[in-house]
C-alpha cells in the first residue's frame, strides 16, 4: 500500500497534459517517422526586377530609322561582309572622317579608323572632311591602324626595313654624287643608289640630279648597306602606263616622246611607256641632217601599230616630218615617177625620188632584155623614168622597175636587202660573148 501510494504521488506531482521525458522523446521519434497526411504548400516567392543598366532603346524611334534607310541602303547593309584589317606596307584608299590638331582620322573600311599625323601633310590646312586620299599602311597594332603618305622622316632604320620587306616606297634626298652612283639622304640614313637606278633616262647631266627629293624603292637593305632605286619607281609608273596606252593607241598620233637608244637603221622612242621605232629615212632629210640623239625629246606621229608582236613605227610629226611622209601620198605603189641615179651597184641601181627619198632598181627590172651589168643601161647622175612596184614600210624600203609592163609586187630587191651578198658567179662562156658582136 505505501509503494502505490507514492508512485500515485509522484504522478500527481506532475501538471496535468505533461509527458514525461522518456515519453516526449518517443513522441518526437514517432512523429518524424510517420509522414505527413497534408504537405504544407508553399508559397511562391516574388522576382526581384533587375535594374536596367545604361539607356534604353526607344523602339519607335529605331523603325523609323530602318524605314528612312530604304531598301537599297538596307540591303547593303545586310549583304555587306565584316571588315579586315589591312597588312602593313598595303597602299589604302579613305574617307577624311575627323581632324584635329594632331592627327588626321580616316575611314578605310576596316574595323576601326586610321590614323595619319597631320605633319606628315605639307598641306594639311588644304585637307577638308569628306576628302578622298591614299595613304600606305606603317603600323596595325593594339594601338590602332597607322597611315603614312610616304615613309620619311621618324622611324629611321626600322620604317627602312619595314619598307624594304613591303615594298614601300621612301622619300630621299640626292646629297652627292660619287663613283659609279650618288648618296641618298633617308631619314638621316644615307642609301647609295647606281646611276643606271637614278632614272629610266639619266641622260648626261648627271650633276642635275644633285639636291633633287625624290621616291626611292629600297633594294637591299643591310646594317651597313642600303641600295635604293628610282628608276624602279617609274618603271611601275611607265608599266601602268603602257597598259591604258596600248588600248588608246590609234595610227596618226601625235606623241611627245624621248629618244632611249640609236642604232644604225634608226632610233627608238619612248611614247607613255611603248618604245617605238623611229627609221633613219624618217629624219634623213638630206646632207648636213642628223639623227636625233638619246635622251632627246621628240614629236612623233604614229605610223602602224602591231599589238601582237608590240611593235610600233613612228614619223617625225609635222614639220619635222622626213621624206617617208610622202610615201603613200606623193608616192604609191603603181605609180611612175622621174628619178635621178644615185649610184650603180652590181645588183641595182639606186634611184633618187625626191629628198633623202631613194629607191632600188633592180638588175633584172632595169630593162625588158638580159642585162649583164647595171653600168651597160645606166650611169650615175642620169635621169630615168621608174615605176613603184613595192613598198616595203617596216624597213622603208621601195622597189623600182624601168621596164615598159612592169607588174607590182614583181621585185627582186628583198635578195639583196642582207649585209653580206654572195660572190657574183663568172656566167657561162654564152654570157661572156652576150656582149660581143660577130660579123
């Protein structure tokens, strides 16, 4: 009886609804055992609008900008390819885009814009936005696109190697002249440069050169040695040249040219880059006339153009025209004329038509029999009727015949037209007598 009542006590002692501790811990352990009937439902948690960085786009306003471009401008825009960067030594073309103190900002159509000092410009107060120039590529790096209108100046021997490994050209100064060639002063550097390199013609006055600025093509460049070219420079020009000459070319021309070489038949002129032949019978005006001399400057008449062999004869134009001017005017083929013996040789006779004008009789057309020598028919100052049956332009030549029906284009003359003839032969005994008479 005392141990129930004193259990029955103690559970008194505790408030009434309250576990005891041995029951709240397996009251905990069933309840996280046993799930749920209900999951609670949670509840979505609100965005956080993100701020909007830097302006915003007004939607309207970029339609009616598409819409002013039109079709066209819209379509080059879609069709147009991503923009490169040009290599260094590329000669480039823009648009003068911006101008400041310093620098001169032009838009080439690559990534970005170039940029050109405007020292560089002797005129640059001439330069004006929108402007149209050209400009050689120096330098495309982290910094930027770098233009130059020529290499001079800053740079020194590396722009030097630069130009020489892209073919640029450079500004130099003809300091001095020394054997075999002159000194060219190239920012600060000096170059030596050959005479047969200071121009295609240098012509005799050698000292004129002296003190003259001009572009350089930069041969070999070594730590020592650099060798420069001018003359390569005009090459490049007279080659650009000759290619639109040769396409607007025409017969009858009229053409300032220079006289590059001589030679016995004639002189060779250089007319916008073509070299053109001149023959002697074109200046040959007669006694106390002479040839006109290299490096010369003439005006000269286009007489025929060959492309495909690029060949062109040339005349002394106007009153410097010579006697072959006269050849298919006062001349033609067909025609007879009155003519003066000149000299007797044993193929021929020469026959002198008008002022440095001759032409070629020969023996087998001086008369309508065998003749046996020119000196049994004709002799040297006698005046004899002749016939033109054939011209021969490319070499100025003209063959004559004396007999009564002589046909053109008959002559025997091209047989001796060789520097070296062969040996006339003896004849037959039949020859030998052709002259002899027997009573």
């Amino acid at each position: 009886m005392s141990d129930n009542r004193i259990r029955t006590i103690r559970r008194r002692t505790k408030p009434k609804g309250e576990k005891t501790d041995e029951q709240a811990t397996e009251a905990a352990v069933e309840t996280a055992a046993e799930p749920s009937a209900e999951p609670a439902v949670e509840q979505p948690v609100p965005k956080k609008k993100k701020a909007r960085l830097g302006p915003t786009m007004d939607v309207q306003a970029l339609e009616a900008e598409v819409d002013a471009l039109g079709p066209d401008a819209m379509g080059k825009l879609l069709g147009s390819a991503v923009p490169n960067d040009p290599e260094t030594g590329q000669q480039v073309s823009g648009t003068v885009v911006t101008i400041t103190e310093t620098t001169i900002f032009v838009d080439i159509g690559a990534k970005s814009e170039a940029a050109i000092d405007r020292a560089s410009f002797a005129n640059s107060n001439d330069l004006e936005m929108g402007q149209k120039i050209s400009a050689y590529v120096v330098r495309v790096d982290d910094r930027g696109i770098q233009l130059a209108p020529k290499l001079s100046g800053a740079g020194a021997r590396e722009m030097l190697a630069e130009a020489h490994t892209n073919k640029i050209p450079v500004e130099g100064k003809v300091a001095s002249r020394n054997p075999g060639g002159f000194t060219i002063e190239i920012a600060g550097i000096s170059a030596f440069c050959p005479v047969s390199q200071i121009a295609r013609y240098p012509g005799d006055d050698l000292d004129s050169y002296i003190g003259q600025t001009m572009l350089f093509r930069i041969h070999e460049f070594k730590e020592r040695d650099v060798v420069v070219s001018h003359r390569a420079i005009q090459e490049e020009e007279a080659a650009g040249e000759a290619a639109k000459a040769w396409t607007e070319l025409n017969v009858g021309d009229e053409r300032e040219g220079v006289v590059t070489g001589t030679e016995d038949f004639g002189v060779f002129v250089d007319i916008g880059g073509i070299q053109g032949l001149l023959h002697k019978s074109e200046f040959n005006v007669g006694e106390g006339s002479k040839a006109p001399e290299k490096d010369e400057k003439i005006t000269v008449r286009v007489k025929s153009i060959d492309s495909a062999k690029q060949r062109v004869s040339l005349a002394l134009a106007g009153e410097q025209s010579g006697p072959w001017a006269q050849v298919g005017t006062t001349f033609v083929e067909g025609g007879t004329y009155t003519g003066t013996v000149t000299r007797v040789a044993d193929f021929g006779a020469f026959v002198k038509l008008g002022p440095g004008l001759e032409g070629l009789v020969h023996v087998s057309q001086l008369a309508d029999r065998r003749v046996d020598h020119p000196r049994t028919v004709v002799k040297q100052g006698q005046e004899v009727q002749v016939k033109i049956i054939e011209i021969d332009e490319d070499r100025a030549r003209i063959a004559l015949s004396m007999k009564k029906d002589a046909a053109t284009g008959s002559s025997d003359w091209k047989k001796h037209t060789g520097s070296k003839q062969k040996k006339q032969s003896l004849g037959t005994f039949a020859d030998l007598l052709g002259g002899l008479k027997i009573n």
